[in-house]
C-alpha cells in the first residue's frame, strides 16, 4: 500500500483539531496516491461547510478536490463508479442527514456490488459524514444515523473521537478495499489532541480502552467517549473506577475488547448519541446476554441512548435529547456504586 | 437521405440502394451482430422455459424484441469500453462479448456462473469484459455512470461508459443528477434509453410530460437523439456518434431506442395494461427478421447463410444450458466469503 505507517521511533507528535487531522490525512493521501480525490458539495473555494477541506483545493487543484452539485444520490453514485474502475474516492456528505438523499447507491450498490458479483469486484470507497447534535441546527442537520449503516453487510462504519483517530481510521478507510462510512462529530472538530506528523492507519474494527477500572464498563463512540471520560473523572472522585472504551468501529464491532472488560467489572453502560430504541446499544446488549460473560455481570445492562424524539432547536431541549456527561455519570454511579456492592 | 440543396421530398437513393447506416457495417460485422441478436433470443426463451420447468427459480425480464437496441448501441464500442445494464439487461451482457454458458449458469445459481450464484439475472456481470453489472434498481446504473466516466477521465484514458436505462428510468431523480453532472463535467458517457413504453405497466405517455425521452437532453445541454430501437444498422449509427463524441472529449450523449418488449415486464405479468394487437403489431417488427429481411433483399447475405447463424446460435445456448445444468452449486459454507474484500 501507498502509505507508510508511521513508526514510534520517528513520529514527530504535535497538538491538532480533529479538523485539521482529517485535512492532513486527506493531503498525505492524496500526496501518496494519485488515485485518491476529495468530492462534495462546497469543499472547493469554500473549504468545507465545517472547514474540513480548507485549503486543499489550493494545495491540490480543482480536478482532486471536485465541488459539486448538490446531488446527493449521483454523487454516491459517482464514488461507487470510480471506485469500481480503479480510483480511490473521499466523498463528503456535507451534513451526515443529507445521506438520507444517497440511500439507494450507498445501500443497494455499494454494500452489495462486491457480493452480488461474487467477489469478483471491490467498492473502496470512503464516506465522510459530518454528524451529531449540539448545534443548534434541528431536526434534519443534527442526527446520528451510524446504526442504519452498522446494519447494513458490505460496509464499513466508523466513529472517530480524537484527531488522532479521525486522521487514523481516515487513513485506514481510503486503503480498504470497502466501502467506509466515517462519521465525524461536528462538536469535535475543533476539539485539539496529539497527532503523529507521519501518516498512520488506526485500525478498523479495533476499539481502544481509553480508561482502566475495575468497578463498571463504559462502552461508548464518538463524542460520548469525551463524556464518559469526564464522568469517570467524577465517579473516581466518589471511589468508583470506570473502564471507558471507545467503540472507534461499529461494523465491524470489536466485541472482545467489550466482553474482556464484562468480565472484570460485571457491569456494563452502554451510551451513544443515536436513537436508543434499536439502536447500537441494543446490539451490544443482545452480543453480551447471548455469550458467556452474561454471567460475570453483577446487575443488569444500562443503555443511554438518544430520546425518542427529532433533535430539537431549543438548545435546552437540544441537551436534553442526548446523553450528557451528568447522565452518564448518575447512571454509572446507580449501577456501581456503594449501595449496589 | 437528402442531398443538401435539394428539397427532402426528392428521393436521392432509390428504394433498392442500400442505406448509409448498413453500407458501413461490413460482412463480418454484420454476422457477429445477428449473432448475437440470435444468442439473447434463443437464451431468453431458453430461461423462460427453463424457468416454465421449474428448472430455475426467481424471477426475470425479459428483453426479447429488443435485441437491435442492445446489439446496435454496444456494437461501435471497443472491448475496452465499459457498459452498465439494467434489470432488463441479458441483452447487453452478450451484447458485450459475455459467454451466455456462464450466464444460464448464473441462472441456475451455480458456483461457476458468472457470480457465483449470488447474484442471478438481475444482478450479472462481467467486469473482465468491461460490464459493470445490470441493477435490480431502475436508474441504480446512471449515477455509477458518472463516477465511472470521472474514472476514465482522471486516469486519462480514452474509454467510454455506455449506460443503459429504460424509459421509466427517465423518471427518477438518478436520471437527471447524472444528466447534469455529466454534461458539467463533459464526461465520456453515453446515456442510452430504451424505451419499450411501459415502465412494467405504466404508459410512457402518462408518466412524462415530453414526448420523447431524448428531449430531455435539452435540459443538460447534450446532444438529445431518438432512433428505431428496432433497427440495427440506425442505432448503432446512433450510437458511433455519441461514441465518437464521449471519445474525444465532447461530452455525454442522450439516445433514446424506442422499442418495444415483447414479453411482460416479469412473470407475474398479466398484459393487463396492452392489447394483443399492440402486441401483435410489434412482433411483426421483429429486430431481427428485419434486418435479415433487409440483407437478402440487399442480396448482401443468402438466405441459407442466415439460417446457419441462427442455428449456430441455437447450437450453443443448446450446449450452455447442459453446462448450466451440469454445473456445482454453491457450498453454503461459503456464504459469507465475498461480504467484504480482505
């Protein structure tokens, strides 16, 4: 492949957004490989409607960092084309609701064209997908979607929370010879943390324990990762230490890392930004009860998911709609703490 | 064909004077085309009886009388060239060169047809042969269309995407974001309708607006042309010069190939929708008799030699289909396998 994965040894780490990590995967890729290109509505002259693309038109020209209409459905239709004949495409949804317009090529041809064909094609194309509420933007400019996706056999799913792993699991996407859907969270763009100056690929399917504790597991993705930290920061102030993973992967899901931890604390949260009611945490749930660490858990199974309601504009309303670090918190403590041990 | 400067109604080529778009195709060129238009007819009536026997399952569109549209429309295209089908698409899979023992092998859902039993009519493909699938969704190829066309123009080659879709097509939101961003991006596309006047039982005529698909080319800016989809020699006219156009750099083309299907648009169809004399009328326009008709009248072909292209047709779909029969299913073990590529 292309790209050379970075080593410890010669890594040079500085502070970047996670906009500005994912702006340097795509340079380094795009510098490596002239097969990839950046397409989408706006990320021309206008960088990006969240500043993602930036600069790149100017670094890389108009015919790898393509503006284009505002047609959804072809554009995905476009990325399965190229992808089908030799090329690498990023395609950026410009807000992750508008893939709702993309169903039928993301779904019907993407996921299935290698299958249908019997193997004797590939789809290795990327999607980025701006998602997540917090921004005041309502009901269609704010869902969290990933599940419909995780769904879906022949692709791909990822969640990033730092910029280490937006660049990472970016780098790791554009050489799959799958079709990716990354969904960014639109609050972490301008979260800061280290990034590696070399290119790097953070594996798809892996999730990473980003807290170790003994007493309750914290499995999150994306932003709620950055919640659950928080609120374990609090719980371990009351004596309570929480494991938080990070999902990082929901298809493939890495469901060893969760049963390892299962096993160790005997209590699970799951808490994620998209609907509860069928949702990502209903499937982790089912995967522990259906294996053997279903008898290592000392209480029953939390989920904190998305009210059953549209993400509303009033900004109270709004906060209320997702899990919050407080909800997150008081869950974690009802389940692990003194009065339960 | 009129000779400028003189008024249309003076015919400049006498009854028997072969036309233009035949006297290009040459002998050899000729013979391959009605054979191949031979080998989707006998293939598709081999499917529906196979089918009829409860020999296969599913279910599939057939596209007999409408083999000149496939056969001309892909004909000036090089081997190189990509193709992108529909629901309807066995036509344009021989059409492409696909060797129809895989194909019937397809059907039967066997491991060794063309995808590997996982996919069946609807869904076959021959990528090493430049054809990039048919699609059970309608307009599903048009937006992959674009993306292929991006493809050959970033990697600077000089191939074409031909992409088929039927009239109903015409009307989803696919249609026109591929029109469109084809025409902007002047991309090596040819977008080719065959309008058989039923989206399965909806009358072209009550579902747009514009009396001919091809109109709608006016609205992208390209190049917008209706033929006799039954007429070989004026489709694949037709078609050389959208081809030619893709080619160097002028952009898509929008061809429209009225015709017309003979069969229902799948099996549950009761034609409840056309008359028997609608029908009736258009088999009388065989494709395939028309041109034969055509050529002898020419005295280009003699009419035993014409019979011995449909019988060497006839020959070898009667030998893929023992292939097909013959052929290993799949190992359910196996299902999962092409899910994902490693």
């Amino acid at each position: 492949m292309p790209i050379e994965l970075a080593t410890a040894a010669t890594t040079e780490v500085r502070e970047l957004s996670y906009a500005e990590a994912i702006r340097e995967g795509l340079a380094q890729a795009m510098e490596a490989d002239p097969r990839v290109f950046l397409f989408g509505e706006d990320v021309g002259v206008y960088g990006g409607a969240f500043g993602v693309s930036g600069d790149l038109h100017k670094r890389f020209g108009p015919e790898r960092v393509i503006d284009t209409p505002i047609s959804e459905l072809g554009l995905a239709g476009a990325a399965v084309g190229a992808a089908l004949t030799g090329m690498r495409p990023v395609l950026e949804i410009q807000f992750s609701d508008f893939i709702t317009l993309a169903m039928e090529q993301i779904v019907n041809q993407a996921a299935k064209i290698r299958f249908m064909f019997g193997g004797k094609a590939s789809v290795p194309m990327v999607v980025r997908l701006p998602a997540g509420s917090g921004t005041g933007a309502a009901g269609q400019h704010s869902q969290s979607l990933e599940a419909w996706f995780a769904h879906v056999p022949g692709l791909k799913v990822v969640q990033p929370s730092t910029p280490h792993d937006a660049k990472g699991l970016l780098l790791a996407a554009i050489d799959d010879p799958n079709p990716v859907l990354i969904f960014e969270h639109k609050l972490l763009y301008k979260t800061k943390g280290h990034v590696p100056t070399a290119p790097y690929r953070v594996p798809i399917g892996q999730a990473i324990v980003r807290r170790q504790g003994r007493d309750v597991t914290i499995v999150a993705a994306s932003i709620m990762t950055l919640r659950a930290l928080a609120a374990a920061e609090r719980l371990a102030q009351e004596g309570i230490e929480a494991e938080v993973i990070d999902l990082r992967s929901l298809r493939p899901i890495d469901f060893a890392t969760i049963a390892a931890s299962v096993a160790k604390t005997g209590r699970l949260v799951i808490v994620y930004e998209g609907v509860k009611t069928m949702g990502i945490g209903a499937e982790i749930a089912a995967m522990v009860a259906e294996n053997e660490v279903f008898h290592a858990l000392k209480a029953p199974i939390v989920r904190l998911g998305g009210a059953d309601s549209p993400i509303p504009y009033n900004p109270v309303l709004e906060k209320a709609t997702v899990p919050q670090e407080d909800d997150i918190f008081k869950a974690a403590r009802r389940l692990a703490g003194p009065e339960q041990s | 064909m009129a000779t400028p400067g003189l008024s249309p109604s003076v015919p400049t080529i006498a009854a028997t004077d072969e036309r233009p778009e035949l006297a290009v195709l040459d002998a050899a060129t000729l013979r391959a085309a009605l054979m191949r238009m031979h080998l989707i007819r006998k293939f598709e009536e081999t499917a529906e009886a196979s089918y009829m026997r409860g020999l296969i399952h599913g279910t599939m569109h057939l596209s007999i009388g409408q083999e000149a549209s496939a056969v001309g429309a892909i004909l000036p295209l090089r081997p190189d060239d990509y193709i992108l089908s529909t629901h309807r698409g066995h036509g344009h899979c021989i059409a492409k060169g696909a060797d129809p023992a895989l194909m019937l092998a397809e059907f039967f859902g066997k491991e060794n047809g063309y995808c590997r039993g996982r996919g069946g009519s609807m869904h076959i493909a021959d990528v090493e042969g430049g054809n990039l699938g048919a699609n059970g969704i309608v307009a599903g190829g048009l937006p992959i269309a674009v993306g292929v066309g991006m493809s050959i123009k970033m990697q600077k080659q000089d191939r074409v995407c031909m992409v088929f879709f039927g009239d109903g097509a015409t009307n989803e939101g696919a249609f026109h974001e591929a029109l469109n961003m084809a025409s902007i991006w002047k991309l090596p596309v040819v977008f080719v309708c065959e309008n058989n006047k039923y989206g399965m039982s909806m009358d072209i005529a009550f579902a747009m607006a514009v009396p001919h698909v091809a109109d709608r080319a006016s609205a992208y800016a390209m190049p917008g042309v209706a033929v006799d989809g039954n007429d070989l020699p004026a489709v694949a006219a037709a078609a050389r010069v959208a081809i030619d156009r893709a080619r160097t750099g002028g952009g898509p083309s929008l061809l429209e190939c009225k015709t017309y299907r003979w069969r229902g648009h799948s099996k549950s169809d009761r034609n409840l929708y056309r008359t028997k004399d609608e029908i009736e009328t258009w088999r009388k326009r065989d494709p395939i008799r028309l041109l034969e008709a055509e050529l002898t009248e020419l005295g280009r072909f003699e009419a035993t030699e014409l019979a011995a292209i449909e019988k060497a047709a006839i020959s070898e779909i009667e030998s893929a289909l023992e292939f097909a029969k013959a052929s290993p299913d799949p190992d359910p073990s196996q299902l999962t396998r092409d899910v994902y590529a490693d």
